[in-house]
C-alpha cells in the first residue's frame, strides 16, 4: 500500500464508486450515503478516474475533479481518491486486481447506478468484474427497466439478491449483485456541463 492511500484493515466492506465526477453533484453524495446504509457499508471510497475509457472527449483535470469532489462528498465515512492514477489503471478489472492486491482481506463491493447496468456489457472483462467482487446497483431516474432487461442482467440472473436482502451483499461470494430502488436525486453532470456551470469555473 502506498504512502497517502486509504488506510482499510481486513474484513472491512468498503464500496467503491468509480467515474469521472466531471463533475462531481449531489446525485453522487445521495448515492453514496445510500450505498452505506442499503448494503451495510463501512466505507466508500470514490476512484475519481483519470478519464472514462468509454467517452470521447476527455474530462476536466484530475486535481480540479478531485477537488469539486472533496468539497461535494463530505462525509466521515467516504474518501475521495485518485486510486485510478497512482494504480496507473484505465479499466474497472484491472483497477479492482489491483485494489485487492494492495488491500488483502478488505472486502469490496463495486457500486453503480443503474444506468451503467444497463450499459455494463460494453465494459472490458465485465464479466471478471462480476467474478471478482459483489456489485451493489442502485436505481436512477428513467433506467430501471432497461438496467433490469440488460444482458448483464440476464447473464447474472442466478447471482441476484432481492432488494430486501441487500445488507447481506458483502459477505456474499461473487458473483452477486443487488438492485435497490432508492429515492434519487435528478443531478446529472451531463446536465451541469451543458449548463455552463463547470468548464467556466
């Protein structure tokens, strides 16, 4: 483990929420305080990524992103990282075998709004990311029936919890993965971009 790296010691459940926070809003923070509470949580950690493999135009810088973050997402039981960087990782696999190769014991759950079910498929070694650590899936406005008839979906029917088993999430052997609808907030950072609210501050 690096020196400046989240101090996690085993048997910790600490969910990982990972994007480009370009930029980071109140629809992260709301997710977030959700995750710990649904599925029993210790932690999150948000990986604030150099860039999103699956988007063309790059993101803002990584220290600005880092910073809107910290001052989005203050809560005592998250952490805001740039684990992606120092890791040297683009893809979600390759960065969760290096997180756990620097973190033997903890235990990670992957955290994901809906909209990123429903597009899962197209992510490189999706199905290792299953293989290798319990996903929790949190509902967002306007994606639940498309994420719930995804092909990932369908893939991993047989690993489903039901919503009301979701406290039980971490302790599960992978593949497993939960769905909980949870009030959500309509924040997008698609909609704070085109507003003109970001690349001009």
């Amino acid at each position: 483990m690096r020196q400046g790296w989240p101090v996690a010691r085993a048997g910790r459940r600490i969910g990982l929420l990972g994007g480009s926070f370009d930029p980071a809003h109140e629809g992260h923070a709301h997710i977030t305080r959700e995750a710990l509470k649904r599925f029993g949580l210790d932690e999150v950690w948000w990986l604030v990524s150099p860039g999103n493999p699956l988007k063309v135009r790059g993101p803002a810088p990584l220290p600005k992103r880092l910073a809107v973050a910290r001052d989005v997402m203050r809560h005592p039981r998250v952490k805001v990282t740039s684990l992606e960087a120092d890791l040297g990782t683009r893809y979600t696999a390759e960065t969760l075998a290096g997180l756990q190769r620097a973190y033997p014991g903890v235990v990670f759950v992957w955290l994901m709004g809906a909209d990123n079910l429903a597009s899962f498929h197209r992510w490189d070694r999706w199905r290792e990311i299953m293989d290798r650590v319990p996903v929790g899936v949190l509902a967002r406005p306007g994606e639940r029936l498309s994420a719930r008839l995804s092909p990932a979906a369908r893939r991993f029917r047989f690993a489903r919890l039901r919503a009301r088993e979701a406290r039980r999430l971490p302790g599960m052997e992978p593949p497993a993965w939960c769905f909980v609808n949870v009030p959500m907030s309509g924040a997008s950072s698609t909609s704070i971009r085109a507003a003109g609210r970001w690349n001009d501050t």
